[in-house]
C-alpha cells in the first residue's frame, strides 16, 4: 500500500485523537464515584433495614404500653367499684371481708403494673432515642449517596463533552485519509487497540516493543511513500524525523 508520506504523518494526529477518545471510555467505566455510589448504596441500605428494626422494636413496645395502661385501667375500675361497695356500707361481714381482701390484692398489682409501665416508658423512651438516631444516619448515608450521584453525573457531562468534541474533530481528519489507509488503521484499531504509531529509533509507537535489525533494514529501504506496519502489533508505522532513520 501506498500513501503520501504527509498524509501518513497525519495518522498520529488520528491516533491522538482516539487515544483520547479510549482514556474518556476508560475513565467512564472507572470513576472514584462509582465505586463510592456502591459502597454508599451498601451504607443506606443498612442504614434502612437498622431504621426498619428499630421502629418495629419501637411499635412493639408502644402496644405493650397500650396494653399494660388497659390493665392498669381495668384494674383501677375494680378497685374503684369495690370502693364505692364498701362506701354504701350495704354489705355483710363475709363481704366486707372478702371486698377487703379483693382491693389489697388488687393495689398490689396495680403497683406491679404501674413499676411493669414505669419500666417499659423507660425502654421506650431509649428506643425512641435509637429510631431518632438511626433517622439521622439514614438521612446522612442518603445525602452522600446524592453527593456522589451528582458527582458522577458532573464527571460524566464533562467526558461527554469531551467526547463529542474529539468525535468532531474525528470526523474531520478521517476525511482527509485514502480509503484503504483509514480503512487499514480502522482494522488494526479494531482489532489491537492502537491503528498508528510513531516509529522511534528502533521502537513501535503503538506497541512499544523494539523491531529486529532485519525489519529494521526492510523499513530502511522501503520508500517513503510505502506504507510499512509493525510485525509485532500491525499499527501502521509512521516515519518521521524523529524516526532516525
Ligand atoms: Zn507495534
């Protein structure tokens, strides 16, 4: 194949250019905020089910406390009726004793009850301390996972600024190529990574690794219109000044 040694030259600027366009791919795919998106997901989420169970805990006792305050309730109704029996005086001494008794017994478990009550207030009490807290660490591990989203989303415009303008600039320069050189470039591109690279003293540009003497003489003697590729990883090798050939 040949082409203009110039128009040869111009590849490297192509291969800038997509060289470019591979490193704002890669970055894409490996942004710091990526892998801090997923490790605060991770945080919320834990952040959520640790909210989930203390709520529960929390409705939990809330009924507990409903329940025992009905108790106490029915309790003091009784004691309250046995009172007032005991007030109208209309009772027989087997009754009056048997009243006695019954509101003893009964004013000792309504001290039972309210020290239960008193107890369970106090549980109750702490675990609504926990559920404010575990509000505030969900809503905290929320904001940084937001933080993080917005990040990335800032990082991503600005790739897929740059991205739009090197693909314009792309567009432009591949119009100044022969088709069977783009279209070697492209193959090599598509199928290595790197379509073009400056020969170096021995060295390929594109693959880095050092050319043997007898290529090296082949190169050498081809004409400066040849279109010569490296052995090792097909690129196009582009000779130049720099070359010291
Ligand atoms: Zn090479």
């Amino acid at each position: 194949m040949k082409a203009d040694a110039a128009v040869q030259r111009r590849l490297l600027d192509l291969a800038e250019v997509d060289a470019e366009l591979s490193r704002v791919n890669h970055r894409r795919r490996t942004l710091p905020e990526l892998a801090e998106i997923s490790d605060t997901e991770k945080t919320a989420q834990a952040k959520r089910d640790a909210l989930v169970a203390v709520e529960t805990t929390l409705g939990d006792l809330d009924r507990e406390v409903r329940r025992q305050e009905t108790e106490i309730d029915q309790v003091r109704a009784r004691e309250d009726r046995d009172r007032k029996l005991l007030a109208d005086g209309n009772v027989g001494a087997k009754q009056l004793a048997d009243l006695e008794h019954e509101l003893a017994t009964l004013q000792r478990r309504q001290g039972v009850l309210e020290d239960d009550l008193l107890e369970l207030m106090e549980r109750r009490e702490a675990v609504d301390a926990d559920t404010s807290h575990a509000r505030v660490e969900l809503e905290k591990a929320q904001n940084a996972l937001t933080d993080a989203q917005a990040r990335r989303d800032s990082a991503l415009a600005d790739l897929d600024s740059t991205e739009a303008k090197r693909v314009a600039d792309r567009d432009l320069m591949v119009k100044q190529f022969p088709a069977d050189l783009l279209a070697l470039y492209e193959r090599v591109r598509a199928q290595r990574g790197v379509g073009a690279g400056l020969l170096r003293g021995r060295r390929c540009g594109a693959c880095r690794i050092e050319l043997d003497r007898t290529t090296m003489s082949a190169i050498k003697a081809a004409a400066a219109d040849d279109v010569v590729t490296c052995d090792e990883c097909g690129a196009i090798l582009v000779r130049t000044a720099e070359s010291g050939l």
